[in-house]
C-alpha cells in the first residue's frame, strides 16, 4: 500500500513503513516533499506528484524520475502536479503550469489535453478530476461539474451556476466518482446525486444535512462506501436506500473525520482518520468487538478492567469493574445505559466487583472485597448480613462468587468458608463446614455444588441433602489437591471440565463411591498458549473458548486442537479475569480481562488468504547490499567467496493478518530441512562455501494458512581464482 503526505512517500508492506524523502542533490529521490495522487501503470511503476513536479517510481530499482514541464524557452518550470490515470502508454495528470497533460512515458512527448483547467489550490484537490470508462475527464469545480471528451469535444458543464450550465441546479460538490456504467455518484453535504450524463437525468438520495459526503468507494455488487468530513464513515445501498453508519468491531475508527477512504481488492477499507494516521477496517473481521479505552473515552469512562458480568430479564448486561464501581451496557446500541458509582445515589459503596448474579426473581447480587449487596424494588442496593463480624473476620465478607440452585437457594463463596441464603431470606448463613476455605468459581452440577479452593484443589456435595437442614446425610468430597481451579465447566452428566492455573483437565464423574477420574490433562505442550485459565465458554459446535493469561483460546474437543487468538484479533489484552465470563441470550460470549472486555459470536470467520512474500533487504559480512536492480525484484545475485556471511531479510505482504504472520526459509543445499522461525523475518548465514544455491522463503497468515509456492532468490557464491577450474587446469600443467 503507498499513501501520500505532507512529509514524502509512505510504502506500507503489512508490517512496516518505508517513507520516501526528498534528498537534497540526489537526482533519484523525490522532488519536494508534499506528495500528491497515486496512479500505478500496467508494469507496476508509481507515479505520483508533489509541489515540484511529476516523478516516477521505478520498481526495479527502488528510485524516482522527474518529469518537468518547459516553457517556450525551455526553462524548467515547477508546480504542483496529480496524476489520476495511466495506462501502458501514457500517464494523465493535472498540473499549475500546463493543465491537464498526457505524457508518453516512452517517448518522452507530451501531449497537452487542455489549458482551460488547471489545478489550482483554493478549488481543486487531489480526486477533483476523474477519468471514466469511455476516457471522458470529469473536473470537479467550485460550483458543479465538467465533462470534457479529450477527442475534442466543448466542456459541458453540469449542476454549475455558469451560463453555460446544461442541466442541474447549482450545487457546491465534495467528491465524485465515475463508475462502469456510465454514471457518476456525488457527494455533497446532506446527500448523494446518482447522474446519468448520456441519459441527462440524475437520481438524489438525500441524508441528513449536517453529513458531508468528502469521498465514495464502490463494491463490486454496487454498494458504497462513503467517507465524511466528521461524521464517521457509512455504508450505503442504493437499491434499497439504506444508509447504515459503519461502527468498526474493532473500534479502529475513533475519529469521526473520514474524509479519504479507499477499498482494495481484498475488501479492506483504509481510511485517512486526519490527522490521527490511517485505519484499517478488514472484511474479515475476526468477530471480537473490542471494548476498551477508545470505548470508554466514548461513553465518558475511565479505562478499567472487567472482573465479572451478568444479564438481566431486559438484555441488559451488567459489568463489575476493577475500581470504577458497576455499569450497565446496552448491547444493541452498544452504550452504556447506567453507571452505579461508589458516589452516586443507587450504587454501591464499594469501587470493585468481585461478581455480579441475576437471580430467578429479578434481582441482582453483587460481591465484592467488603461484602454481599442485593437490589431492591426501588433499584438500590443495600448490604446483606452473613450474621460475622466485618471488624474481626473481614475475609469471611470478601465474596469471590455466587450460584443460585434450582430450589432457590443462593450460595456464596468467599475467602473464609462458604455461605448461603434460603429463599426469601434477608441474610446469610455460614456453611458448618468447609469455613476455613477460600473460595471461587462455584458450579452447580446436576445435585452437586462444586467449590474450588485456593491452591488446594475442588470440594463437592450434594447441596439437597445440605439445604436439607432435618437431613443425616451429609457428606463433602475432596480432590486434585494439588491443583488451583479457576472454573468448573460440567458437559453432561458426567463429565467435568476444570480451567486451572496449570492447563485445562478433564475429568469424568464415577458414582459410588463418588470419585473424579482424569481423563486428560492439556498443557502448552499440547498447543495451549498459557497454563494459566480462566473460563471456559461452549459453542454450539462443540468447541470450547477459553480465556487465559496469553489471550483467548478455541479448543476442539473431538481433535483435541487449540486456535489462539492474540492482540492481533483485537482482544483487549493477553491477560484475562477469573469470573469474567458469559454467554447472553442472544448467544454472545464475553469475556473480561485487565484492560477491558471482548465480544463476539461464533464461528469466528478464518483467514483462508495466504499471504505474498518477499525479500526485502541484504546485509552482507554485515554492510547493506546495494543493488543496481531492487532486491525485492531480483530472481539471482552473485558473490564473491569472501561475501560468504549475510543475513536476508522478508516480509510476508498481508495486511489481513495484522502483522502476525510466520516464516519458513531454506538455502538448499546448504539447508536439507526447513527452518521454522516463527515470526522472525530474518536470517543469518555464515561461512556458506562457494557454490550455487537457492534461497527459499514462504510465510503464513494469522489463521497458520501457508503460501505453497515460495518466493526463491538464486545466489551464486563464487570461487576464489586459485579455486576454478582454469587454476587446476595450470596447476595440473605446472605439475
């Protein structure tokens, strides 16, 4: 991707910028620094103008030419130039001096299409002049639009308050864009013109009127895309009027000015956010909404982890923050619709939330470090008594998590023992035993209650016969001693799934006596990308998502293979939150963690591109190699045998990936096997003897999709003299 700027060229490879400058007195560098239009010709050369002139960028070996305009005297003459079209002939462009110029880029010659018009920069800008299909130009002026057919044609003016006006009103365009049947859209504030210029009529599609539409992109199915001044960008179909505002999954778009956009062939939209730099708005979206800091500076929010969630009988989903006290989200609209301060008039009086539980009759519970709280019918919130003193067992009020059991009761786990409340309760009672545990994640299991402990493995019972306050039987299990359980995730009747701190264990329910067997016990060695777990979700696939210390994880039971999903997906972070995990009604999963939260609905949709590599750079017994032709261009390249040491550079051209991409390389037959080097785009030889050999390179995308044929240099290292076979012929006559 090349982007212009006020300061040189950018080139953008999927991974780093290169920037072009102006270099004073050398020839091959660009002229002037403010770079403007970019048209690629059929042999991949860039041209591109600046404030000085019209320049070249040559491919094969990474410079520039300059192209001046004359005067009668032959005198050089500079002003700003815009190329907008170039075919394998002749490039067009836009220029002060001359006007609108074809140039044979062969030849040399220049061929002048008119005077009449000529940029200018208080009315025209880099899109004010167009080429459509049937090699018409369309100039965008202060008021309306030209047509100019370069076989020799009058100007015709549209939509202009010049006298010689054709047809339309007079209307003040921002953007127009020619498509292949021979209409142009236009955009203007408060709507879009459709014109049919061999047809003189025109279709308007008005919005609101504070909208400027600055710039259109066009799908192939005839969607548009439309950027605006500062108004976001927008999604529009024609065919149905529909004009939807385009909110990012990915929250890339956090500045409403969008006035320059474009879309590439693989469907990305990038986007000029000025003057925050460029977005990237990818059709293959991973799915995980993003909400973090650009997300809570929107909804007037600190930034805050996330430690628990909960939904209510409207939808609603309820948050507990790390030290900002409560807030309630609107799915839908994606706001937040209520924030429950320590300070404010119906929250509570504490900053955190341990975690959050909407019981069977409406009501929410929340736990934090100072004790239970629940709401009323007034939607307040006020302490509930465990019946132990806060001054001399405060852990015992430090609430970890909650669980409501099909008979109504609510069990409460904390740092000193287990506590419960009846139905209809006002309080809570402790447990008569388990007292000197710390607690977590609770499970209700088909009868059991399932409780970890801190460092000391899972606890179970059957909570009827608990609950049950006349029973006899009453019995509590204990085991995996040497585990810490972050989550117990029943699948069935009999089998158990535990989230630890020391990978992922399965496990499988044996009745009399009651006992757990291990079945399986996955680590890193099994593709996991931390040990350390936090919850585990189920899809209706059959798979597992699991939020961990190293970002999120899907895990397919049946293969017994883990997908790991990084910064790169848009998570909100590596490290994630024990209770912070849900499954809402709509079927959303998300899931907490230090910074923020995600969320998303599977299947996540799999980059199946793979991605283009090339060779981007040399260094050889650790000088740069310079090339007369491009490196990335070259197919062979000879040395010496004393240049014996060198190290290659890559870069896999994917911008769908977001720079997470791995390698492969070989120099055969110097290398007899592949060399893995993850996401390493780099490699160093040494002491290669002299011989011919073939550098091999392939890349993978972000979803482990290989390139199956691999960018190959040929390097020749040559022999010393007294090493050829001219040598030996003397040193055979000699002897």
């Amino acid at each position: 991707m090349w982007f212009t700027s006020y300061e040189g060229l950018n080139r953008f490879d999927g991974h780093d910028f290169k920037i072009y400058y102006a270099i004073p007195g050398d020839s091959t560098t660009l002229s002037g620094n403010l770079t403007l239009g970019l048209v690629e010709d059929p042999y991949g050369d860039i041209w591109v103008g600046t404030e000085h002139c019209l320049q070249r960028y040559r491919r094969q070996s990474d410079d520039f030419n300059r192209y001046y305009p004359t005067d009668e005297a032959g005198r050089r003459q500079t002003g700003i130039h815009i190329p907008f079209y170039a075919d394998s002939t002749e490039v067009w462009f836009m220029n002060e001096p001359e006007g609108v110029v074809a140039l044979n880029y062969h030849t040399g010659a220049r061929r002048l299409i008119t005077e009449a018009f000529r940029y200018r920069w208080n009315i025209s800008i880099v899109n004010s002049i167009r080429r459509s299909a049937d090699g018409k130009l369309w100039i965008r002026r202060g008021s309306g639009l030209v047509g100019l057919d370069p076989a020799g044609a009058r100007p015709t003016s549209y939509f202009s308050s010049d006298a010689d006006n054709e047809l339309g009103p007079s209307t003040a365009f921002a953007c127009h864009l020619p498509v292949a049947d021979g209409s142009l859209w236009l955009g203007m504030r408060g709507g879009l013109i459709q014109f049919f210029p061999d047809e003189r009529k025109w279709v308007h599609y008005p919005i609101d009127t504070n909208i400027v539409v600055a710039d259109i992109q066009r799908e192939t199915d005839g969607t548009l895309y439309l950027g605006t001044e500062d108004s976001g960008l927008y999604h529009f179909r024609p065919g149905e009027g529909i004009l939807d505002h385009l909110t990012p999954r990915n929250s890339a778009l956090t500045n409403p000015a969008t006035a320059t956009i474009y879309l590439d062939d693989q469907g990305i939209i990038w986007v000029n956010t000025d003057p925050e730099g460029i977005a990237m708005l990818l059709p293959t979206e991973r799915g995980f909404r993003l909400y973090g800091d650009a997300f809570y500076t929107t909804q007037g929010l600190p930034p805050m982890g996330i430690r628990c969630f909960a939904e209510d009988e409207r939808g609603l989903i309820w948050l507990g923050s790390q030290e900002n006290g409560l807030f309630v989200l609107d799915p839908v609209s994606d706001r937040v619709v209520r924030h429950l301060s320590p300070h404010g008039p119906h929250g509570i009086p504490e900053n955190h939330a341990s975690c959050i539980l909407h019981d069977s009759q409406g009501r929410i519970w929340v736990g934090t470090y100072n004790g239970l709280y629940r709401s009323d019918e007034g939607d307040t919130f006020h302490l509930v008594d465990n019946g132990i003193p806060m001054e001399t067992h405060h852990v015992a009020h430090r609430v970890w998590d909650m669980v409501e059991t099909p008979t109504g009761y609510l069990w409460i786990g904390t740092s000193q023992g287990v506590f419960y409340v009846p139905p209809g309760a006002e309080r809570a009672y402790a447990l008569d035993t388990l007292q000197t545990l710390s607690t977590g994640d609770l499970q209700v299991w088909g009868d059991w209650l399932l409780i970890p402990s801190y460092q000391q493995g899972a606890w179970m019972f059957n909570y009827r016969k608990w609950e049950d306050t006349a029973g006899k039987e009453r019995e509590v299990h204990h085991f995996f001693r040497e585990y810490n359980v972050k989550q117990f995730f029943p699948q069935g009747d009999s089998l158990l799934w535990m989230a630890l701190t020391r990978g992922l264990l399965k496990t499988r329910l044996r009745a009399e006596p009651p006992a757990l067997e291990v079945l399986a016990h996955y680590t890193k060695a099994d593709g996991l990308p931390s040990e350390n777990l936090y919850g585990i979700l189920p899809d209706g696939e059959g798979a597992f998502w699991i939020s961990s210390n190293r970002g999120i994880v899907r895990f397919d039971p049946a293969k017994e293979t883990f997908d790991v999903f990084g910064l790169h997906d848009q998570l909100q972070g590596y490290e994630y939150n024990t209770n912070a995990y849900l499954i809402s009604r709509t079927g959303d999963f998300y899931f907490g963690g230090v910074r923020g939260f995600n969320r998303f609905r599977p299947p996540i949709p799999r980059n199946l591109v793979p991605p283009d590599v090339q060779v981007t750079a040399m260094e050889v017994n650790g000088q740069p190699l310079l090339t007369e032709t491009y490196l990335g261009e070259l197919h062979e390249l000879e040395l010496s045998y004393q240049d014996n040491t060198f190290t290659l550079h890559f870069a896999a051209i994917d911008y769908l990936s977001r720079g997470s991409n791995c390698y492969r390389v070989r120099l055969w037959p110097f290398d007899e096997e592949w060399i893995d080097l993850g996401e390493r785009s780099m490699i160093r030889y040494t002491r290669v003897p002299p011989g011919q050999y073939r550098f091999e390179v392939t890349a993978a995308n972000n979803d482990g999709v290989w390139r199956t044929t691999p960018r190959t240099l040929s390097i020749l290292i040559r022999r010393p003299w007294y090493g050829t076979l001219l040598a030996w012929s003397i040193y055979a006559g000699l002897a």
